[in-house]
C-alpha cells in the first residue's frame, strides 16, 4: 500500500543530492518538464545535451506528477535513474526548488518501472510529494536520514 507524503521544507546541498540518489535507488527514470512559452536558457539547454544518451522519451503533455495544464502543453523529457543523471541533476542545481525556467527544466519527478509515481514535485510552487510504500519509505529515511523531519504524512 502506497502512502502519500507532503515535503515540509526544502532539500538543499547535501541533501539534495543525497535525495537525488536515494530516490534514484527505488526508481527507473526521473523527468523534467519544459514549459512552452516560457524559453529555456543556456544551462537548462546543456543539461538536456548532457543527460540525452539517457534518453527514455520525449513528449508533448498537458499534465504530469503534480500538474494539469489547460489550454497549453509542455515537453516531458524522462531519462532514465542512473548515477550519472543523478550527479548532473545534483550539479545542475543545489535544491529542488531551483528547477524553474528558464535556467533549468522545471518540475522533476522519479517514477518506478510501472510509470507510477515515487516523487513529484511543483517547482515554481514550492510544492513536492512522495507516493511511496512503508519499505520505499523506511529506504528513503535510511538514506537521508534528514528526510524523516522534512515530509508529513498527507491528510486523508
């Protein structure tokens, strides 16, 4: 049974990074999104250069983890979780909340090899989540032990 927490506060630096793995060891791919309209700079550019041998898809979306656009459509870029994604994520950017256009893609999320959800995030909003179960929760916990005092357990 999966259970859906809320992140209270955000993840920086070394913590950021050490969620970035953390997740990636339950997950098979991760995700950005690329807003249409909103441009997207140099840096944000070079990051999907450097992450494109790990390309899974690419595709047109008018909703993804967290967020339903109406009217307008955006670019899901979803790469698969290995270490040298997670190391230029964590390079790219020292926490979650950072991910926002037009310096870098926006709204990263991990999923499992069923496309279902483990971590979705809001960026532009300050908002994230996991759906994760007691083990993928003990697992996460383990790893950074920080997390344990940066999620809630999402009201039913």
């Amino acid at each position: 049974m999966r259970h859906m927490y809320d992140l209270i506060s955000e993840p920086r630096d070394a913590v950021w990074a050490k969620l970035l793995e953390a997740l990636a060891s339950i997950s098979a791919s991760v995700a950005l999104v690329v807003r249409d309209g909103l441009g997207l700079g140099q840096s944000g550019n070079a990051l999907l250069q450097r992450l494109e041998p790990f390309l899974l898809e690419r595709t047109g979306v008018s909703s993804w983890p967290g967020t339903t656009l109406f009217g307008h459509q955006a670019t899901l870029v979803r790469f698969t979780g290995n270490a040298v994604v997670v190391r230029e994520l964590a390079a790219a950017s020292d926490s979650l909340y950072g991910w926002t256009q037009p310096a870098l893609p926006e709204d990263p999320s991990f999923a499992r090899a069923d496309g279902t959800t483990v971590f979705g995030s809001i960026s532009h909003e300050r908002d994230a989540f996991f759906e994760i179960t007691e083990d993928e929760h003990r697992r996460l916990v383990t790893a950074v032990p920080s997390l344990a005092t940066m999620m809630i357990l999402h009201p039913v």
